[in-house]
C-alpha cells in the first residue's frame, strides 16, 4: 500500500496542490463558458474573449509555477529541504508572482473590452480607456517591483539580505489593484443604472455585474494573510511560513478569470430577460444604436437572453423584434 500523505502543521504541501488545480480547472471551464457563448452570440470571437485568454494563459503558467514550488517542498520547513529544492521554491514563487500580475491585468483589460461594447457615450468610453491605461501601468509598475525586488544577478533569492520590503511593495500594489477593480465596477453601474428595464431585472444585472467586486474582496483577504504571515513566527521561512497568502492568490487569480465570463454563462442567458452584450448578431429581440456611419460605423445591442421571456410564442412562431436607432454627427 502506498505511503498516505498526511496533512499536518509542519506538511501544507498537499492543501496548496489541491487549491491551485482546482483553481486552474474551475478557471479553465469559465472560459470555455465565456468563448462558447461568444461565438453563439455573435459567431466570432472578438478581443474580449482574446484578453480572457491571455489571462488564463498566464494563470496556468503560474498555477504550473506554483505547483512546481509545492513538487519542490513548499509548504513544508524549510529545514527540511535541501539547498537545491529551497532555491527551486524562490524561483518558482519569483516566476509565479510576475505571472500573476500579467493574468489579472488581463482579466482588467477584458472587462475594459467589455465595457466598450457596451456604450456608444463618448465619457463612458474615455473613462473605460482611462481604466484600460490604468490596468496597463499597474502592470508595467508590479512586474517591474517583482522582476528586481531582489536585485541582481539572484533577483529570486530572498535570503540574499538585498530584498526590498516585500510588506510595503505588495500593499501597494494590492490597493491599487482593489481600486482598480472598483473603478471598473462604477463604471459599469454608471452604464446600467439610466436603462429603461424592469426593476427586477435591472437588479439582477447590476448583483451579477458586481460579482466583479468579488476579485477586490479576494485581494483583501490574501493581503491579511500576508500581514499575518510577515510578521508571524515563520516569516522567515519561505517555504512553508507563507502558504496560505499562496493559495489566496491563487484564489484571486481564479476569480478574476471567472468574472470576466459570468455576463456569457448559459445561466446569464437563461435568467435575465435582458443584458448588454456588444454582439454583432442578427436577429433575437435587440435595441441597436449605430453611432457614425459606413464601415466606420460601431454597434451596441440589448439583447434579449431570457429563456423565460414574457413575449411568448403564438402559434408556434417565435416572435422578435430589433429596433435600430441612427444617430449623425453635427458638423
């Protein structure tokens, strides 16, 4: 019989394993969600679902780095592995770090996208680009803290005594990150709440819309257990002192790829009568404005994605109507 592996004070290594593929695999389903339904909305895929899958691209890699940290000792003390194995665990959390920046922008940046299908306001889409912009320096700012925090040539080996306050550096970067993902919700209230709609229906919009607040959440709580295990007892040890600050970024990462995908999840299309999708779609109950004309010409529909929806079939014959309103530019 082999060996059972027992999860203990001094063995978090399974807890991290299991967290991180579960994640990965929960990840990976939201975005064949967000593409399938894609494509059956609007028979392409455009770079929204491009952005989701960078961000997944890079959650993978880092899940992988991840994994690849536990397949080397983490979660247990460090005295216990050798030097090789400790130093396996730096450069794999080193890797996993600047990965996990560059998946969560992404995610930004595919709500960015989203948002632009989703008004034809001149401000609401100066706004939604000042966030793209904002998602982009955040980015270039972490990934460069992460790349040299140590400096060189072992930028990865935090016990070199040459590392800069990991404690201020991730604060810093985690608030801006929250604030973001606030902003990004505000902006799509801001787009939701003048809608002529049902009330209900209206709410139940903006609740599934705010799901995004979920990612901000996450951060929060990862960046209490940071504190906690900064400053506790093993905050010296980089191998098993900061698992659960781990595996809450692996939590964040997770949720930030799902969100992106929950306004094309089957159960979105089925539970609300309607919901802003930018989609290029013909037929299906849609309010189309068209700002410009000709090729340069940019849509945004409401579609109607109620399975249950109170305009009901007469004699077989499902009925749907599309309004199209035309706007044109002053001189």
């Amino acid at each position: 019989m082999a060996d059972q592996v027992v999860v203990s004070a001094s063995n978090r290594t399974p807890v991290v394993q299991i967290v991180t593929w579960f994640c990965l695999v929960v990840s990976v389903l939201a975005f064949l969600s967000h593409a399938g339904v894609k494509v059956y909305i609007s028979r392409s895929l455009t770079v929204e679902t491009g952005f989701v899958f960078l961000a997944l691209l890079f959650g993978s890699a880092q899940s992988i780095a991840v994994s690849l940290q536990a397949s080397n000792g983490f979660g247990k003390p460090t005295s216990s592995l050798s030097n090789e194995q400790s130093q396996a665990v730096m450069k794999s959390a080193y890797a996993a770090a600047i990965l996990f920046f560059f998946s969560i922008a992404f995610s930004k940046l595919a709500i960015v996208a989203f948002i632009d299908g989703l008004t034809p306001k001149k401000l609401d889409r100066r706004l939604n680009y000042a966030a793209g912009a904002f998602a982009i320096v955040w980015l270039v700012v972490a990934v460069f803290i992460a790349a040299f925090q140590c400096g060189l040539p072992r930028p990865w080996d935090k016990t070199s005594g040459r590392c800069i306050n990991g404690l201020e550096w991730w604060d810093s970067i985690t608030i801006l990150n929250m604030v973001s993902e606030a902003a990004l919700v505000a902006l799509e209230m801001g787009i939701i709440a003048p809608l002529q709609m049902a009330r209900q229906r209206k709410v139940s919009l903006i609740c599934l819309l705010t799901c995004r607040l979920l990612v901000s959440i996450a951060a929060a709580i990862q960046l209490h257990f940071f504190h906690q295990d900064a400053s506790g007892p093993l905050k010296d040890d980089y191998a098993l002192g900061y698992w659960r600050s781990t595996i809450c970024n692996q939590i964040v990462q997770c949720v930030a790829t799902v969100t992106t995908s929950l306004p094309y999840t089957k159960i979105f299309m089925e539970s609300f009568e309607s919901g802003l999708i930018g989609a290029e779609r013909p037929g299906g109950k849609t309010e189309r404005s068209t700002e410009g004309s000709g090729p340069s010409g940019r849509g945004w529909e409401l579609l109607d994605v109620s399975r249950g929806s109170a305009t009901r079939p007469i004699d077989g014959i499902s009925k749907t109507q599309t309004f199209t309103v035309e706007t044109t530019r002053r001189a």
